[in-house]
C-alpha cells in the first residue's frame, strides 16, 4: 500500500516546530527516522495531513558531554550511537543497546528520540534508558520540563507529551566506579522485536540499584526489590510473580528467564574504566 | 548415456558445475522484473477489497464522477469467473468471482477496481468506494467445518467440503497382527509462499495483431493463457502471455488470478496499458495461502518396530474456492496417496476432507502436501519407537524400502525408480555423528537447554505425467514436453522451452545438457522461455518436472539438430556423416573438421555447398519428451539434525544440519546444491517461525512481514549437504526431479528432535511452527500435568 497524501515540511528552529504542532490539533506529526511512522502511513493506519522533519535541529543533533551525565539530542540515529560517533557515559553500554536494534538499515535512519516517542514496550531504548535511570527533556509551547525515563513513558504506544510538546534530548546519568549493568533481551529472529528483554544496574557508588522488565505490552516494569535480586535473596520467577499476578505461568517463566540473565551479565560485567 | 566417463570429468556438459549464466545480470540488478516494465500511459490498478471474511455483498458504490476509473462486477460483461473442477467423484464445484458478486467469501477479496496514474491514487481512489455487507458468521476452523451447523460457504452446497477421499488397503488385516498402537493429533499451521518478488501483471492491448499480451510474474505462461482465454471468451491467438525475469514463484506463480483477468479486461476495455503490482500485504494476506493440514495419525507396528498398517485422517483447509489450474483437492488427494513415504507396510487405510473456510483458496507450496505428510509421518515414527525404545534410526530401518526391491510399488501403487533409501540414513546417521552426540546429550541431560537429535527421510515424485495426473481429473494433464533447438547462422544455439525459469538456473542447466548433444560451447546457447508467442506449448513449471522434462526435450530437439548439423558437415568434410563427431563447436571425421558456425553459414547463406541429401527441415527441430516410464522420478533425501531447546524462553537453536541428497544423476552439482539449501531453507520457515492465523471472524492476523516471520540469513545453519547419485532409469540421463526436496524434510526433523530433547519430560511438541510460545506452552502444559500426577 502507498501512504494517504500528505504534506511534508523541514522544521526551521524549535519554537516554530512546536507552535505548529500546538495550532495543527494532532493532524501534524513531527517526524525523525521514520522508522515507525512511515510503515504505518503506508498501511494507511496513521494518516497525519503533514509532517515536520525535525531531524536537522541543532538541540535534537546536540551531544552535552558534563562529568555527570551526557545529553544526546533526541535526533541522534541509533547507528551513531553503536559507531561511537557521540559520547556513551556508560563505556559501551549504549554501543551495545544500540548494535542490537533491529537491523543496520533501521539503525542508519532510526533515533534514539522516535524509538522513545513511539514507546513500544518491546523497544530497546524503552528499557535501557528506563533502566539506566535516564531523563528525558520536553520543550514545549510553556517551555521545558524534565522527566524521568519511567513517567515519560505512560503505556504501550503513550508518553506524557502533551499536545505541542517534542522530546528534544535525552540525559544518560554517568555511572559511578564500580558500577554493572546487564541488559539481556530475547528476540529469536535478528531484527525482531524483543520477547522478553531486561536490565539490571548496580551502581552503588551513586545510590542506583535498579531492575527492569521490558517487552510486557505495558510501559517497563522496575521491581522495587532490586536489592534483594542482586543479592540473591529473591528469585527472579517470585519477584515477577508478586509483581505481575495475572500473568499465565509460561509468560511469567520467561521474563524471569530474561531478568536471571541481565543478573547474569551484570554480575559478571567488568567495572568500566572512569 | 552419452556423457563422458568418470575418469574425464566433464566440463561443460552434464554433471559439471558450471557458474549459472543468469547470475550476470541478477547480481548486478540487471534483470528485468514485471515492476521494471514501463509502458506509455499505463496506469495503475488498485482492488477495493472485503473487510469481511464472510458477508452478503448489498451493494457497492461508485465514487461520482469516478468515469471509467472504476469498475464493479457489474461491469465486467463478458467475464467468466475461475473455475477448476476435479473430475475425482463427488467434487463440489466452485467459481470464484472475478470481482465480487451477491456475497463474499474471505477477507481481501475484491469487489471493485479503481485506476489512476499512480498506485497511490488509485488507492486513494478505491478509499472513496463504498460497499454494504450484510455480515455471516464465518468459518475459520478446518476441523469445525463439516459441523451442520456452521454456515455453507457455497449455499447449493451440502456440506462445506470440496472433496471426500478414502482409501483401504487390506488395512484391518495388518492391525491387528500389531502389538503396539501408536495415536497422535499432528497439525501444520497456514503459511504464505513469501518469494521476494510478489505477483504482478501489466496488460495491453496490440491493435496490430488483435492480441491481449499480459506480461505476468508466472511460471506457468501458457496454463495462464488458456485460463485468461477462457474466462475473458477470448480465441488462444488473442492472448499471449510473457514472463519476464521472476523473482521465485514456489507453485504461487502457477496459478491463475483474479488479479491478472481483471487486467486483461481493462486492458482491453480501455485501449490503455494497465498494471497490477501485488504488495506485501496484498500477498500475505489474500494471495499466498498454502499449506494447512490437521492429522489423526495412528500407527501399528509389531514388537521388533515393523510397521504393520498407518490409519490417518487428514484434513486440509482449503479455503474458499477451487483454484486454476490445480484445483482445491491436489494437497489432500496428495496426502492420501503419498503418506506411506519410503516405507514399507501391509496394510493402509487414509480419510481426507478438503474442507471450505472463510479464508483465500490454498495454494501449492514448494513440496505441496508432502511438507506436512512427511511431518505427519515421521513424527509417529518417533512415537512408535520411543513406545518400543528403539532408537529412531532403528525403526527406519526396520522399514525402509531396500535397493534390492527397486524397481518398487508401494501400497498405494507409487513405482519408486531407483535409489538407496538405507545407505541415505547411514550417510546421515555417520555425518551427524549419532554416536558421539548421544554421549553429549546424555552428560548435559540436566540443564535448563536440552539436545535432541532428529531424522527425516522421504521420497520426493517429480515430473510424473499423464497416466498419474488425468486420474485427478483436474484442468491440466502434463503429456509431452516439446522443445525446439535452432542453430543462428553464426553457429549459435537457441532454445526455445515452453516451461519457465525462476531460480531452476535452466538456462545454464538446459545449456549444458544441449552441449552434450550438440558439442556448442553453452556461452553459445540462448533460453528463450516464458513467453507463449515463442514456445511449445507446455504445463510450466512445477512438480520438480523441468529438468526431466524439458531436459529431455531439449535432448532430444539437440540430437535432432545434431543429426542435420552431422549431414551438412560430413558433405563438407566429404565423410560419411554417420561418422562425424559433434564437440567443442566443430564437426569432426578423421582428421580434419569444420567448425559449426561454418555448417550453420552454409545453411542460411552458402546453400549452393550443400548435399543434395540435406534434410528441408534445416537446422531447426522440435521434438517432443516423455520419460521412459511416466510414473515419475523419485529423488529421496534424509535430514538429521540435532538443536538445542532452551526449557526457559522455549527457544531452539539449530546445532547442526545434514541433507543426504540422491538427484540420480546431476546436471549440475552446484544447481542441485543451491535448489536442496534454499528448499531446506523454507522447510526450516515451516518448522520455526512462519505462520498466517486468522481470528474467529476470519481476519488475516499477519499482515506485515513484522508479524509474519520468514527466516533469515542468520537463522539458517550451515547445512552439509552429501550427495548420492542412482541414475534414474526412466529419464534421458538419470536425473530425477529435485526442486522442491529441500522444503520437505525441515519440520519432520526439527519436530523430532525437539521430542528427543523433552522426551525425558514426558513432552511432546505436535504442531508446527515451533515458536518459543508454542514450545514454552508445551513445556508448562507438561510442567502442570507432572505436578497434577
């Protein structure tokens, strides 16, 4: 199928993108990679009138590199994050993420900003960043505001952007000494969607423990027995139990099986260097 | 044979592995593709479509002002709907409707057709028809078909059932010599064929010749054009169709579309170019279907794993209509005569139902039925021997059919040919090293991955004729296969072959088999194929039947040719031309030769040198092939595989994979390589990942490739494949059909060692795809029925 018509403009600055989308009352889309938007205009299940590229916006193209965090602009493709072309706080962290999304096409045009936007609970920024305690900064008709990863990210296919609003950059806080982390999805086939994905941080230097269970059909999950997990007190299969109730035993079985091996690869991973 | 002895390989001819030729232009994105056709004020067509699977049609709406850019069935004057009829006793009849009249009978069937200059705007266009339904309840389970009180499809109907087949032979007899009964519930889910370049068609109208030419994405040209003949009441001499370059075909390809009559009709109702491109959606959803079958199996075997008799009843969902040329009885009617596979047994007994749902028609898929009753097969072999605690390769052994029986006729009168079916499983049981894995699975046996190990071994029919097929009665009965061979006054050789090539490399392997006969060089050869104005008529290309058959009658035109190329040049040569010597392009006797361009010149242009006994006929011939025997060639395979299955996330790794393969004699090593790994390929899709449901209102849940998985690059293993080589003895060099070997076997073998790895758990996996939900639901449902015990 071929899209339904539409109209297509290049974003000038910030203010101009989000007082349009502001007036146009949900009929303009801001576009980036156009990895998910564009298959979906083309089965005619989105229909936007007119799309604003914002992919060339000097703060969504911007990488902050502060001893504290690194911001990269939300316009910032997956693929120059698994290059090595911007800062990643975490030493490699991120490369990796960003190496195992979908296939290297997608990669070249998709961005760290759409995949958060669009919020499909299987995605591998919608865990990652959720579970490297990250912040998303919104700039908006009432100017800016900032929210964590976990509020920015509402459900399935949902963010708290209010009408008007753009994501214009994510902050990766920088790990402290010492800090693991492990992030183990399953996705049988390359370039799947994950079915079953999970990450574990321990980084106790900045009082960060976190565990998060992606790929639910719900926005992530973070357990707030993070502690006892990693200390091995709890079991993953009873954590999820508590958790998600409702669950049949072979969907349960298998989120565990995934947050035992982030466990696994955070408790084995090498401390990164600085 | 005529080929050269093993001790001088040959280079060019048969068995050499000569590069493909075609590979030239594909690999540099040169071919030419029905979507890379571009005509002069051809528009684009774009199909209003059933959003229900099951609806009384009340109307449908013209946008205004839509003109003559949008047509309903009511336009179609003159228009006869596809219809094909099994002459097999109580086949009931279908006809489905070009475009849709008075009701519809699966999401996605067309109601009207809308044309703009671009397939965008015609989409837009056919958003602006409106249609009203009155809706049915649809019927969307194969086995709840035949319940009376579901709905008729096809209301002068009885029952929901295209065909009602069974067989007995001396079946109660041998069960109950048994001491062991085996029963199982087996299942092989709804795929689509997936070739990477869809259906499409472009459709003009010669005012010169008074001729309709469709240019379509086909392997069966000529099946197509009597079939668009027939339903637009057109002469043959008003139709002609031409394949261009095919980007795979796999059996859809051979069937007559909807599609592709509605393009003739404009074509000719507008005087204009037309063009239908199939998307991805519209393949998967409405036109691809294949493959769905349900099993009760029930196996009896005697104590030492001799196999007594097999009871099946196996049911196939057709889907809706009956479909051009094949009808919608070819899967089950195959299953019921193809279940025994290479096994021997005394007594048999098979039930099949093609049954009707709200679904698309199903289609032949590469292995046709076989795929599933190898599956069915081999899976309650396992189960016999895991009853009886004999290794699966034991049991096979018990039963195959040895080569001291060849010539042989199984129960249901298949006449194997030739071949070693237990030296395959020796080959396979050796190179997958049984012995040594058993060891490793049996020290790994606690972990949350287990190993398992499973076989596959089957016979594969290919280019069977006559005698088999117009006992279906369906609308095309293969006879002879005509090729014409013709020497260009340069000393060129081309070939004109009414079958159609699409990744069967025939114009490298016909090349090869036209140098055995004729000594030219096969850079010198030319195929010319696919297109009706240019070629015998033919079947096409299907049922692993091109290199048997066109092969032979290329082999047979090439000798001709060779035989008047032979008397022209034994006049130059001043020899007897009986003893002339056809190679390396030049007539040879004695000592001295003459080139074969120079026989060719003398023809054409210098025919004052020629004999006075020279044949009028010149340098070109057509003769027509059968094989010695029309029953067909049996190539046979055995797979082994050995995976891993991770009890946790129910994935399966494959571990390692091995194709014992016998071709009889191979054209082309490199050819039959690529044919068994790219099948095996697709077999691997059916046993792991590809999979068409429908919900219970007849909606198509896999429209995207996102949600229809196809394997990929990284999914297939690097198979080993052994290759055995018995000589057919029915076919001109001892080839046997191969294509479609490779897709048969994956499911059997993945599905059985997947049961070794989780027999120490007491569970079973009986329904392909094997997807880690299937695989985790099989391993909870047996996690609660231990606790329950």
């Amino acid at each position: 199928m071929k899209p339904a018509p539409f109209d297509y403009a290049v974003a000038g600055d910030l203010s101009d993108v989000t007082s349009q989308l502001a007036q146009a009352a949900g009929d303009t889309k801001p576009v980036a990679g156009n990895q998910s938007l564009g298959p979906m205009m083309n089965l005619r299940l989105a229909r936007p009138g007119r799309l604003i590229d914002i992919t060339s916006l000097a703060p969504l193209r911007a990488v902050e590199d502060t001893p504290d965090f690194v911001r990269l602009g939300a316009a910032i493709t997956h693929a120059e994050i698994e290059d090595g072309e911007v800062a990643d706080p975490t030493s490699g962290w991120l490369r990796a993420a960003a190496a195992g999304i979908a296939y290297r096409a997608v990669r070249n045009r998709g961005t760290l900003g759409g995949s958060l936007c669009h919020a499909d609970p299987a995605a591998d920024w919608v865990i990652v960043m959720t579970g490297l305690c990250a912040t998303a900064l919104v700039a908006g008709p009432e100017g800016e505001r900032r929210l964590a990863l976990e509020d920015f990210i509402t459900g399935p296919f949902k963010t708290a952007l209010h009408a008007g609003e753009i994501l214009t950059a994510v902050e990766v806080p920088r790990p402290g000494a010492g800090a693991r982390w492990g992030y183990w999805k399953f996705a049988p086939q390359v370039g799947e969607f994950a079915k079953a994905s999970a990450t574990v941080l321990i980084d106790e230097a900045r009082g960060r423990l976190r565990c998060a269970i992606g790929a639910l059909g719900r926005r992530p999950l973070i357990l707030d027995s993070a502690q006892s997990l990693i200390d091995g007190s709890l079991a993953p299969a009873e954590a999820l139990r508590a958790a998600l109730p409702d669950r049949a035993s072979e969907s349960l079985a298998l989120h565990a099986a995934a947050l035992q091996r982030a466990l696994d690869l955070a408790l084995e991973t090498e401390t990164p260097p600085g | 044979m005529t080929h050269a002895p093993a001790d001088s390989p040959p280079k060019r001819g048969v068995g050499a592995r000569l590069a493909r030729r075609e590979d030239d232009r594909y690999l540099r994105g040169r071919g030419r593709f029905i979507a890379d056709i571009r005509l002069p004020g051809m528009l684009d067509m774009a199909f209003v479509r059933s959003p229900h699977a099951h609806a009384r049609l009340l109307s449908v709406t013209k946008p205004e002002g839509a003109g003559e850019q949008v047509f309903t069935a009511a336009d179609l004057t003159g228009v006869s709907g596809i219809r094909a009829d099994s002459g097999l006793p109580g086949f009931r009849s279908s006809v489905q409707p070009i475009l849709a009249v008075d009701k519809v009978r699966h999401v996605g069937e067309p109601l009207a057709v809308c044309l703009a200059e671009t397939r965008a705007a015609a989409e837009d266009l056919a958003e602006l028809v409106e249609a009203e339904f009155e809706e049915l309840p649809a019927v969307h389970d194969m086995l709840r078909a035949r319940d009376p009180q579901m709905p008729l499809l096809h209301e002068h109907w009885d029952e929901n059932v295209f065909l009602e087949t069974a067989v007995d032979t001396g079946f109660d007899q041998a069960a109950a010599k048994a001491a062991v009964t085996v029963k199982r519930s087996l299942r092989t889910a709804r795929q689509c064929m997936a070739p990477i370049e869809g259906r499409g068609v472009v459709a003009v109208w010669d005012r010169n010749l008074e001729q309709l030419t469709v240019h379509s994405a086909t392997q069966m040209p000529h099946i197509v054009r009597t079939g668009l003949a027939g339903c637009l009441g057109l002469d043959h001499g008003q139709v002609r169709v031409v394949a261009p370059d095919v980007g795979g075909g796999f059996g859809y390809k051979g069937i007559l579309l909807a599609e592709e009559v509605c393009a003739g009709w404009l074509a000719m109702k507008l005087d204009r170019p037309v063009r239908w491109i199939e998307d991805r959606r519209e393949h998967l959803t409405v036109g691809a279907n294949c493959r769905e079958h349900a099993y009760e199996i029930t196996a009896y075997a005697a104590a030492d794993g001799e196999l007594l008799a097999i009871d099946c009843e196996a049911i196939v969902d057709s889907g809706a209509y009956s479909s051009y040329p094949f009808s919608a009885c070819l899967e089950a009617a195959q299953v019921a005569s193809i279940l025994p596979g290479p096994y021997r047994m005394q007594g048999y007994r098979c039930r099949t139902w093609s049954v009707a749902t709200n679904k698309p028609p199903i289609l032949p898929f590469r292995g046709v039925a076989r795929t599933g009753v190898c599956f069915a097969l081999e899976l309650i072999l396992d189960a016999v021997a895991r009853e009886l605690k004999m290794a699966p390769e034991a049991i096979r052994r018990r039963n195959l059919v040895t080569p001291e029986e060849m010539p042989f006729s199984n129960i249901t009168k298949k006449d194997f040919d030739s071949g070693d079916y237990p030296e395959a499983l020796r080959r396979a049981v050796e190179a997958i090293d049984v012995a040594g894995f058993r060891e490793r699975q049996q020290r790994e046996q606690s972990g949350r991955k287990r190993l398992g190990l499973g076989l596959s071994i089957f016979c594969e029919q290919g280019a069977h004729g006559t005698s088999v097929y117009h006992g279906w009665g369906i609308p095309m009965v293969p006879g002879f296969e005509q090729a014409t061979a013709r020497l260009t006054p340069d000393g060129g050789l081309e070939l004109r072959v009414g079958v159609q090539s699409h990744g069967q490399s025939l114009e490298t392997t016909l090349a090869q088999i036209a140098y055995e006969e004729t000594g030219i060089d096969p850079a010198k050869v030319k195929l010319v194929h696919g297109d009706t104005a240019y070629t015998p008529y033919s079947t096409g290309t299907w049922g692993s039947r091109c290199i048997v058959m066109a092969g032979g009658a290329v082999a047979a035109a090439s000798a001709t040719l060779a035989g008047r190329i032979k008397t022209i040049a034994g006049h130059l040569l001043q020899a007897d031309p009986e003893s002339v010597v056809l190679a390396d392009g030049e007539a040879r006797a004695g000592g001295s030769a003459v080139s074969i361009e120079e026989v060719a010149r003398t023809w054409y242009l210098k025919p004052q040198l020629l004999p006075d006994d020279v044949d009028p006929r010149g340098l070109e011939a057509t003769e027509g092939y059968k094989t010695v025997k029309d029953t067909g060639t049996f190539s046979y395979a055995c797979h082994a595989v050995t995976v891993s299955v991770d009890l946790d996330l129910g994935h399966i790794e494959l571990l390692d994979y091995v194709i014992v393969e016998d071709a009889g004699t191979m054209i082309n090593p490199m050819v039959v390589d690529g044919q068994v790994l790219g099948g095996a390929a697709q077999g691997i899709g059916t046993a792991l990942y590809e999979e068409m449901p429908f919900d219970s209102a007849g909606q198509p849940l896999a429209s995207t490739l996102a949600d229809y998985h196809l394997p990929v690059a990284a999914d297939i293993p690097a198979i080993r494949i052994l290759h055995m080589e018995t000589p057919s003895p029915l076919s001109r060099f001892g080839q046997k059909g191969i294509g479609e070997s490779g897709a048969i076997g994956p499911p059997a073998a993945i599905a059985n060692a997947v049961n070794d790895a989780l027999a120490p758990l007491g569970i079973e996996v009986t329904e392909v795809p094997l997807t880690p939900e299937r695989v985790l639901r099989a391993i909870h449902a047996g996690d609660v029925k231990e606790a329950q015990a």
